[in-house]
C-alpha cells in the first residue's frame, strides 16, 4: 500500500518558540518533510532577539502520523512546542451550522406581525388552503437531512449522535451551494417502520427529505415506502447523488477514449446502496454488460445468498473479482481500501477506466496504475477527478423545490448527469479533467435547470419556471 497524501482532514496548528538565528525554522521545515508532511502558512507572532514564536499550519495523511510530526519537533534541540491542536476539530467546535432570523425584531410592531397576534392570520390562511404553506412558511427551500447513522461515510454503524458531524455537514453544503436550508435530523432508531414513521410525521415542515448513511438492504425499502407514502421529493444520496455524479464523470471518460456506453463492460465492485444504484442508472443509460461484485465475488444465479437487490443483477457466471475484472472497460469501486492489484488492472481491456472510491483509502493507490490507464478517479480531493456528490444533491433539491416536484424520477437523474457532464468543454476535457470542480459557480444552477425541465417533462413538476 502506498502511502496516502498529506491531507487537510489531518491538519495541525502547531505554535512554536524557536532561536532568532539563521537555519532555525529550515531545520523544522526539513523534519515536517521528513516526517511526510507539508507546510502550509508560516505566521510570525513575535519575535526578539533571542527567540521568535511562530505558528505553523502543517497537513498529515492521519492521526498517528501527525503525532509522529509532533513528536519529531519536540524532540529538536532549542525547540519548544507552546501548544498544538487538530485544526479539523476546531472547525466543528460548538458545531458548524445556526438558525439565523430574515427579519429584524426591534419593535412592539415587528413583534406583533412575526409572532402572535399577527401570526394567527397566517395560520388560518394555510388551514383555509394548505398549498400556501410553500408561500408563506420555510417549507419551499427547507430540507430534513435524515439518517439513522447505521453506515456513516466508511466508518460503519456509530448511532445517531456520532452521525451528528456528518449531517451538518450535508446542512452547510445545501446552504453554500445551492441556497437551501437544510437541517440535520439524526435518528436514534434503526428500526425500519419506525424510521418511516417519524419521517412522515415530520415532512409537513420540509420541502424535501434527503436520506443519508442508512445501511443497505434496509435503505432501500426506506426510500422507496417514503416517495410511495409522502408527496414531497425524497432522494437517498448515498444511492442516487454518488450514481449521478459517476454517471457524469463516465461520459467524458468514455467520450475521451472514443467508446460507447453501450459497447463497454463495466465491473462494479460493491454490492450496497452505492452499487446497486450505479448499476441500475447505467443500465437506464444504455449499458448492456454490467457485472457486480461483492466481498464474496461475481454476483451469481448460482449462489443462494443474494437478497432482492443482488438478485436483479444476478449472471450466470462466477468467479472472484480479479476474474470479473478481466477484458473490463471500466472497473467502478464503492467498496474497499487495496483490493484490486495492479495485475488485475493489467488485465482489463485496452484504455482501461479505474474510479476507485473507497473513502479514505481507495481500491487501488491511483500512483500505482497511472501510467496503465486511460482515466483515473477516486473518491478524495487531493487526486485528479474527485467523485464527489456534492457536484449533484445541492442541484437536484434546488431543481426539485424550484419546481415543486413531488417526486425525483430516473429522467432527473440521467439529465441532471448529462448536465454535470456538458460544463466540461472539449477543450478543457483531458485524463485529469473529466468533471467540473465542486467549486465551479455553475454546476448547482445546471443541475437545478436539467432537473426542473426532467421534472415538467415527467409530470411531477407542480410549479412551472419560466
């Protein structure tokens, strides 16, 4: 296994008093760099003539190895450490997202139009038609970020509060990108019928409801009970927000080596919510040869262990992953960290495609096939070609709520990866450049269009925008 890349999720703030003589601070330098990290900003606190304190912002690939580092500059002569901490942790201090007010309260008057007794005309004016509700309340751009914290991120199943973090994360991201307030609801239950219980109780407040880190097989009956019970948009991420933006990232690939979607052999190695999503987007798509693996091989017919969403893909054939893999187009990971060799990439077909996006550690180290593929992706930032879902949630709820779709079709989807796909020009399309940056201005908002005119074409849209 290669060593992973210094990253910001390992970020130190280190601050140190060091002698006021030529060499000091490269000497600190060097051991960072020997240590595998990378320094970042330099600030200078103050200085004498004896000593300067400085502070140092330096990025590890993990825990241990930022302990390492630490250790490292204490251990230099002349070199006092006055204090370190986690710089990841200081951003979720006190938690990262707050209810802010739209209006200013400063009188009896605004008093008396925001609350009561004013507020009771509004009552009665959603009671006499309901459908103001999206006129007159949050409902219309709000979001319930919900999970029962049974598969956070890669982590595993860590209950409601540890899937805390995560969700509010989701809630800033709703916000910073596509302008919706979204807001974590964490579920201190993983019983099935009492999920979809209490997500139905809740909907009236929300225009939308976006499942997250809920483990498969239940997953998928959750989300399905929901857009058959509820007449709001309900989208499970982890499914469709990871098959779009793969969906998109596919196209360019595949339109950058000259093959068709409906010509390639795909293998997809994981067989949860992930997977089974992907796997049933790309055959909406067009893809004809679809082979699935989990962590005991070839989704086969033969085996008696394959629950309903295993069974769909079912094929005659057997064999282990290394035997999929042979004569492969492309080779889509969602499972886990090194298990694909460079030997089984050898054997795929010509210009072979890898999105290995295992989180934090992919299927294969992207340093150890470069040269022996077409295109390389994975699932983290500091690799060309980040899969990332964040290119489609923000969109599709911005499209959904903008239209007032009461449901999130198969059309959406595929056109809202036609979408993620077309803001890469021919020009600017190359191995390392198959999908726009999580920061391009203009993804959320072509996302959001695709996905209202899919909407309108569909017959869920029940708000037209000119």
């Amino acid at each position: 296994m290669v060593d992973l890349n210094p990253s910001a999720s390992f970020s130190l703030k280190i601050e140190l008093e060091i002698p006021n003589r030529p060499g000091a601070l490269a000497s600190i330098m060097s051991t960072i760099a020997n240590h595998g990290g990378s320094l970042g900003d330099i600030v200078l606190l103050q200085h004498n003539l004896k000593f300067t304190q400085r502070e140092l912002m330096v990025d590890a690939s993990s825990t241990e190895q930022g302990d390492k580092i630490i250790e490292a500059i204490k251990s230099l002569p002349r070199v006092k450490v006055i204090s370190y901490s986690d710089r990841t942790f200081a951003v979720h201090q006190g938690g990262k997202i707050s209810v802010e007010s739209k209006l200013p309260l400063h009188s009896q008057s605004d008093l008396a139009m925001a609350y009561t007794p004013g507020v009771g005309r509004i009552c009665r004016a959603i009671a006499e038609a309901p459908e103001r509700v999206y006129e007159l309340t949050i409902k219309s751009n709000t979001v319930a970020v919900v999970t029962d914290g049974s598969a956070v991120l890669g982590l595993g199943n860590l209950g409601a509060a540890a899937s805390l973090p995560v969700m509010e994360g989701k809630a800033l991201l709703f916000k910073e990108f596509a302008g919706i307030d979204a807001f974590p609801i964490a579920l201190n239950t993983q019983d099935t019928e009492e999920i979809i219980k209490v997500v139905k109780e809740i909907a009236p407040v929300f225009g939308g409801i976006n499942l997250e880190d809920i483990a498969a097989p239940r997953c998928f009956e959750i989300e399905q009970r929901l857009r058959q019970e509820l007449d709001i948009p309900v989208f499970h991420d982890d499914q469709h927000g990871t098959a779009i933006v793969v969906l998109a990232a596919l196209y360019n690939a595949l339109k950058l080596i000259g093959k068709e979607l409906n010509q390639v052999k795909i293998v997809i190695n994981g067989a949860g919510a992930a997977g089974i999503a992907i796997a049933l987007l790309l055959r909406k798509a067009g893809v004809n040869k679809i082979v699935i693996c989990d962590s005991k091989g070839i989704i086969s017919n033969q085996r008696d262990d394959l629950n309903e969403s295993k069974q769909q893909f079912a094929l005659a054939e057997t064999g282990n992953l290394a035997d999929a893999m042979q004569d492969a187009d492309v080779f889509l990971g969602v499972s886990a960290p090194g298990v694909v060799t460079p030997e089984m990439v050898q054997n795929m077909a010509q210009q072979p495609i890898v999105f290995a996006m295992a989180n934090p550690i992919p299927e294969i180290q992207p340093e150890l096939i470069y040269d022996s593929v077409a295109v390389m992706a994975t699932g983290r930032s500091d690799y060309p070609n980040q899969i990332n879902n964040v290119l489609a949630f923000p969109g599709v709820f911005r499209g959904a709520l903008d239209c007032r779709a009461s449901a999130i079709t198969t059309n959406m989807y595929l056109e809202a990866a036609k979408a993620i796909a077309n803001l890469v020009d021919d020009a600017d399309l190359d191995r390392e450049h198959i999908i726009p940056s999580v920061f391009d201005g203009r993804v959320a908002p072509a996302v959001a269009q695709a996905v209202c005119m899919a909407a309108q074409q569909d017959n869920v849209a029940q708000k037209i925008n000119n």
